[in-house]
C-alpha cells in the first residue's frame, strides 16, 4: 500500500520524505487554510519536496469553473493530480481530464456507488473518507472493501486512496481491505512507528551495552 500525506505543511511533508515515507501529497481547501500559505505557490513548493502525485483541489462547484481552474493547477508541476468532488459536474469534469491527459483525485466519496460512477468517469483516484463515516457511527472501513470487490469485479484501474485517516488502526484495516493508498496525517505517519515494547527493549539494550563498556567505533 502506497503512503501519501495528508497536510500542507512543507516542513512536515520534507521530514517524512527525507525518511523515504512518501509516496504522494494530498491536500485540500481546509489544509490549506491551515497551512496559511498562497494555494499555488505552496502545492509549487510540496512538487519540489516529492516526485509522486500532489492533489490540488479546485474550488469552482461548476463543470467549466473546475475544467478553468484544473487545467491551472496541471500547470503548476507534472505531478500535480486535480482533486474534483463527487458531484456530477466533477464527474463529467473527471471524464474530460482523463481525455486531455490530467489526472484525478474523486474526493469525499461515502458510497460504492458514488465510487463506481468515478471510476466509471475515468478518475485516477477515488477518496473514501473513513474517518467522517465513522464519526456517524457508520463503518468507514466497510466501504473500502465494497469498492474493492467492485473495481476487482470489472477491472477498473482507479486507485482506492483510503482518506480521512485518523489513526493507525485504520491504516492497518486499509491495507488489510485492499486500498492502494492510504493517505495519513502526518502526527498518525509518525506514531506507526512506535510501539512501547520497542521502547522498553531499546532501553535495555541501551543499559546493556553500556554495562559491557565497549565501542563500536
Ligand atoms: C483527503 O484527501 C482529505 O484531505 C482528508 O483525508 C480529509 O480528512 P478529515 O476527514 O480528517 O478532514
């Protein structure tokens, strides 16, 4: 399962490429926000940082708006992925990227259908966000695996990008169902790596060696 990173923070998405932890960046307007930077510059700054994709999310509601405002965001680096919502004018702005060559990210999908209309129009990739559906008391998980059962079923090459992750418990049940990216704040990114038994072993050691009085060097 590929990583991507959830943020628009540029010092965030450096340390963990600079771990070899990144596949990809999503981003989106309330990240952004967030972030406090200029839109384009910073997603500009986030295509320097990583080679793999970069969502960018467009802001029109409209099917020319988004088609304006996607082809300005391809613009800004080859690596740049158009993020469109699931609504029926990103689906048919969806459909016309994929015939000019821009690729896409479907975002805020809560439905397997919503996801196989994406993936019928072409997209890139689909965005289901299990966090906000666990957060009403649904099953964020069970719609990754429906998705995947779909896309397996008819061969659809959309990529299932597990969003609106919040913990590594939902990474791990990612994997397990089969998405091809999950992408994860950055605080989640850094916890995958703990575990207290590690602590605790490594403190050992750590005394141990010591206690021997020899080095390495
Ligand atoms: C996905 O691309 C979204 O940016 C993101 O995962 C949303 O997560 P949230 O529900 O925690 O805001």
């Amino acid at each position: 399962m590929k990583f991507f990173v959830d943020t628009a923070i540029a010092d965030d998405i450096r340390e963990l490429n600079e771990y070899g932890l990144l596949d990809g960046v999503t981003t989106n307007p309330s990240l952004v926000a967030k972030s406090g930077r200029d839109f384009k510059e910073v997603v500009g700054e986030i295509c320097q940082i990583v080679d793999g994709p970069v969502s960018a999310e467009v802001a029109a509601m409209d099917f020319d708006g988004m088609m304006a405002e996607g082809r300005i965001l391809a613009d800004i680096a080859d690596n740049v992925v158009v993020k469109l919502p699931l609504t029926l004018d990103g689906l048919k702005a969806c459909r016309r990227m994929r015939a000019d060559g821009i690729r896409t990210n479907v975002t805020l999908c809560f439905s397997a259908n919503q996801a196989l209309l994406a993936a019928k129009a072409g997209a890139s990739y689909i965005s289901p966000f299990l966090g906000r559906l666990d957060d009403i008391n649904l099953e964020g998980m069970e719609l990754i695996r429906e998705i995947r059962v779909i896309y397996d079923n008819y061969g659809f090459d959309t990529e299932i990008l597990a969003a609106s992750i919040r913990n590594g418990n939902h990474v791990k049940e990612a994997a397990i169902a089969g998405a091809d990216v999950a992408t994860i704040p950055p605080a989640v990114i850094r916890g995958l790596a703990s575990h207290v038994l590690t602590d605790k072993g490594l403190d050992q050691f750590v005394r141990d060696w010591q206690a021997t009085g020899q080095s390495i060097r």
